[in-house]
C-alpha cells in the first residue's frame, strides 16, 4: 500500500456476531443508544434544524422507545419562530474568531 494514500472505509458485514455491522466496528466500537438519542434530542432544540430533520429526529426517538422525551418547551417553538437566539450574532462571530 502506498505510503500517503486513504484507504476506504469497509463495508462488509461479520457474520461472527450479530451486533457487529461492520468489519472496522468490532466489540468496543458500536453506538451509544444514549448518545444517539442525545443527538436527536439536541436537533429538536436546534434553531437551524429543518422542519423534516425534527420530524425524523422525532420519529427516531419513538422508534427508539423515548417518545416521553421528544416534547420541545414552548418559548424552544417561540423562539425558533421569531429567530431569537440565546448569544448575540456579533458575539458569535468574535468567539468564532478568538478560539484558536
């Protein structure tokens, strides 16, 4: 294999166990379901979440049994639907700027 090239990713599916999907994932590789609902979570409350990305992200939690935890507060819809931001957009664009 050349020295400076990527290899890609493997696809191929283990048949050793059933949890494993992939070649690379093995035993200590696999997703967290509480991370994975965290992330769901975290796009309902996203301003710059599309409307089908909240509804996929809600659909995911059901599926996934967490459908208590799919509610969003209403000042997260009014404040989404006016565009009001916790951190001003000058602050954001300096704290951008100043953490490297």
């Amino acid at each position: 294999m050349p020295f400076l090239t990527r290899r890609s990713p493997r696809t191929t599916t283990h048949s050793t166990h059933p949890m494993t999907t992939r070649s690379r994932g093995g035993l200590f590789h696999r997703k967290d379901r509480d991370r994975v609902a965290g992330g769901y979570k975290a796009s309902l409350a996203n301003p710059n979440t599309t409307r089908a990305g909240r509804k996929h992200a809600k659909h995911e939690l059901r599926a996934m049994g967490r459908g208590r935890e799919t509610h969003v507060p209403f000042m997260t819809k009014v404040k989404r639907t006016l565009g009001i931001r916790s951190t001003p957009k000058h602050r954001r664009s300096t704290m951008r700027r100043t953490r490297y």
